[in-house]
C-alpha cells in the first residue's frame, strides 16, 4: 500500500484524435520539468498517470499549476483484491467522520471478475454493517464520497482528496504569441490566458529611458518572472522607444500621440515576431476601458498589424481582470506605482474616434520603418 497522486488531465486533450499523443507527451515532458529538482516515478497504469514521492505535497503543489492538468488526487495504491478495496474504503470513509457516504466504482481492468456497480454496492454494504455509529448511504452529496478505480492495481480515494488544477491545454501545443507586457494589471492576465491555452509565451516591453525609471523595467521583468513560473523560460524583450516618442511628439498633431504610438507598438511587436519566428501578438486591451481602447482605436492600431492580434480580455471588466491577477500573484507587483511611457506621453484630449486616413496621413512625415528597426537594433533581451 502506498500513496500517489493521480493526475486527470483536461477531457479536451482525451478528444484531440491524432494530437492527443502529441499533447500527452508534452504534458508529461511539462510536468516533468516542474518537478526538476523532486524525487519522484511517474507510474502508468491503464492510460492513468500517477506519482510516487516521498515529498506528495511539493508535487502536488507543483504539478497543480501546470497548465493542462484538471485534477490531481492524493490516492492509496493496493493490490487489486476485493477484501483490500473493501477495508480500505471502510477507513477511508471511518477517517471522514462523515454520517452519509457513497462509493463510486471505476472498473477499467475486465478481468476483474465483478462489474461496477456490484463493487460499489458490495464495497457500501462492507461499510454499513462494519461502521460502528449512525452512518447511511446517500447517493446525492454525502458527506463522504469514496472513489474507487481498478486498474492493474486499484486506487482509493475521497472527494476530499482532490485538488483542483490549472486546467487549460499543455504549454507550448498552441503555437507562440508575442506579449506587449506593460507593468499594468491588464497585460500580466492576458499572458496568463493564452499560455494557459498552450500558448508560448514572448513578451515585448517599451521603455522610454530616462522618462520611464529603472524601477519601471524592474517591475516588468518581475512580472515576466511570475509569468514564467506557469510557462517554460520567457524571453522579455526591452525595446527603446523615447526617440520613436520624440518623432510624434515633433512631427504630429498633439491629440493623436496615443494612438500612433500605439501603431508603432504594434508595428515594433510584429516585426520583432516575424524575427523571432513568432506566429501572433497579444495585448491586455479591454474594449472602452481607456480612451485608445475603442471600437475605433484598437481599429486603427490593429491596421499594421500583420499577423492575428490576440485580445483575450476584451470582453472583461477590469473587476474580474484583477481577481484573475490577484490569483496569479502579478497583481502586487502591477500596483506598484511606477509610471508606464503612456502615462507620461498621455495628450489631454486624445481622439478616441480616430480616422484611419487621417492617422495615415499624419504618420507620412515619420519614417516608421527606420524608426522601427532602430528601435530592434538597440533592444535588449532578458531571459527568466
Ligand atoms: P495594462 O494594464 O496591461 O498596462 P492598460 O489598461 O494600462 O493596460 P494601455 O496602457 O492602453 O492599457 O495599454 C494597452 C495594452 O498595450 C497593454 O495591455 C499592453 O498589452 C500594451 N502596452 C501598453 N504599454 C506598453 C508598454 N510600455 N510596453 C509593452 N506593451 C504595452
Ligand atoms: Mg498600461
């Protein structure tokens, strides 16, 4: 007898056909890289994935925030023999305290000579007659749910011993995105959704040296920090962007600063993707949170784009947007109040209804391409 973890994996990855096996092994390659430093066996039994260690609680920890995993179940392992099932789910049940119980059975080996539902009611009858006190099955929501699995070997646990996961798809299954990662609450959570989706994480910081402080970059490539204990390592990107600033500033009308800077983030950010070999951009733009971000702004922005831009937290409010940041533990770090170059580069009255035509034509006295590729040149490049 002993105990494991047994890992449930998202039934979306059961329903990938010809993928699925692509996705299991990196799922198990991502589970196996968390646990670096851990003693552990990864156990096989049936299509089940299991773990043995004698540290469970740090691979339970560890194993929770992969993303792909749906469960995990503190588990006791026993030969599959009826009499074994029968006295470990009475203690299981006895240790609860609980005065209502079910078993529910899971009989994947056929050679087992009883079906399913004989062993759930054979098992429940075991505990009833055995139980010394007042106790009665309840099939919905007793207090003590027991689990039985027979494999090869057959697997005991209750509700109570299961913790839930990440959920999500393995990272790394869903091709790569480049982040434009502020020091805000927004753009942490979008890059935490799409890796959570199994996308590879990049990410792409401007910095607008000496208007932007040290401390700014510093709170960034913390934030990339967070987000690369969920993902493999992250490449953070710091890309200069006073002088592509200066040139607005110099050459274009005053209320239109916002939204051309934020066609040249998105011009800088696809660039350095197509470099990089980086399918998509992602921004923690939410629709009508900010003056630049409406209808018509991410409109214009997104016009020199040349790739799929990915938005996930469009439809969100800013409420739910720092809950998911607070559960992340990016939220601490994005409060400290350092400005961002939009802060400081902000007009009083931006143009929220900006004229795709109009923009164009302002943009035609600056030379974005020289600007832009100036910008990559004097990039640097952390990794975490
Ligand atoms: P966030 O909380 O993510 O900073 P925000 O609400 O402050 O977002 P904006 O400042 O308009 O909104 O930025 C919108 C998006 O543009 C951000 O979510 C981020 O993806 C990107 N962005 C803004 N500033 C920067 C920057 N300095 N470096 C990289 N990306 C940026
Ligand atoms: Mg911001």
């Amino acid at each position: 007898m002993r105990r494991l973890i047994l890992i449930k994996y998202a039934s979306e990855i059961f329903l990938k056909g010809l993928n699925r096996n692509k996705f299991e092994r990196k799922l198990k390659k991502n589970i196996a890289r968390k646990l670096h430093g851990i003693e552990f066996e990864f156990v096989e039994d049936m299509s089940r994935w299991f773990i043995a260690s004698e540290n469970l609680d740090e691979v339970a920890n560890r194993v929770k925030k992969v993303f792909g995993v749906k469960e995990i179940c503190f588990v006791t392992e026993i030969e599959s023999d009826f009499d074994k099932i029968k006295e470990l789910a009475f203690e299981k049940v006895k240790a609860s305290g609980a005065k209502t119980f079910k078993i529910e059975t899971n009989r994947a080996n056929k050679d087992f000579n009883m079906e399913s539902v004989e062993v759930s009611r054979e098992v429940g009858a075991h505990v009833l007659i055995n139980y010394d006190g007042e106790l009665s099955v309840k099939m919905k929501n007793p207090e003590c749910m027991v689990k039985v699995e027979i494999r090869k070997k057959a697997y005991v646990w209750t509700l109570g011993d299961v913790v839930k996961g990440e959920g999500g798809m393995p990272y790394g299954v869903n091709g790569s995105t480049m982040l434009m990662l502020s020091g805000g609450i927004d753009s942490p959570v979008a890059g935490y959704m799409m890796a959570r989706r199994g996308v590879e994480l990049h990410c792409v910081y401007y910095h607008s040296h000496p208007y932007t402080s040290e401390r700014a970059k510093d709170k960034v490539k913390d934030l990339a920090k967070v987000l690369a204990t969920y993902t493999e390592k992250v490449n953070l990107y710091v890309v200069p962007f006073t002088d592509i600033q200066m040139s607005i500033i110099e050459k274009c009308r005053e209320d239109e600063l916002t939204i051309i800077m934020r066609r040249f983030m998105m011009r800088v950010a696809c660039t350095l993707a197509e470099e990089k070999g980086i399918q998509s951009v992602t921004t923690g733009e939410s629709i009508g949170q900010v003056a630049s971000q409406t209808m018509e702004g991410l409109i214009v922005s997104n016009d020199v784009a040349d790739r799929p831009v990915f938005r996930p937290l469009i439809s969100m409010d800013k409420e739910d947007i720092m809950d998911i940041s607070r559960d992340i533990e990016t939220y601490d770090i994005s409060i400290r109040p350092y400005e961002d170059c939009c802060t400081i580069f902000v007009p009083k009255h931006p143009k929220t209804k900006p004229v795709l035509e109009e923009i164009k034509k302002s943009e035609s006295s600056l030379d974005c391409e020289a600007l832009v590729k100036d910008a990559i040149e004097n990039m640097e490049v952390y990794t975490f």
